[in-house]
C-alpha cells in the first residue's frame, strides 16, 4: 500500500468476548490515546492473539465525524 493511503474501519463488528478482557485492562491500568481509552489498541491484540477476519471494500471514504469533515463530504460526494 501506498504511503498516501490508509484503511479505515467502519461499519460493524462482530467480536469475540475476549475483546472485553482487553478494554477492562486498559481501563483498569488508565491505558489511554489522545486521553481516550481505544477501542482500536484492543482490536489490534485481539487480532495479533487470536486473529481477526475482515472485509476489504473498494471505494472512497467520506468523513462526517467533525464539522469540517462533513462540510468537504458534502462538497465531494457524487450527486
């Protein structure tokens, strides 16, 4: 993969209860990122202890998480 490109996740998740072992540790030990406890670390070790399976969709992503971003996605997504 290119250095300009990067994966994104979204949708939904259908995980193992491990996952919940791995959030309690994080909180328990105040293990944060960017002051938020992250689901995404997590996700990381489940996959690297247990593996993960996921979909590859080919297409373009548009971002509506903050003002700025949902404003370009209006301004970039195809009528």
């Amino acid at each position: 993969m290119a250095e300009d490109q990067f994966l994104a996740v979204f949708g939904m998740y259908v995980l193992k209860p491990k996952i919940f072992d791995y959030l309690e540790d994080h909180i328990n030990h105040n293990i944060r990122q960017k002051g938020e406890f992250q689901l995404t670390s997590c996700l990381d070790k489940l996959r690297q202890e247990e593996g993960i399976t996921g979909y590859l969709v080919k297409g373009k992503y548009f971002d509506t998480g903050m003002p700025q971003f949902y404003r370009q996605t209006i301004i970039d997504f195809p009528n």
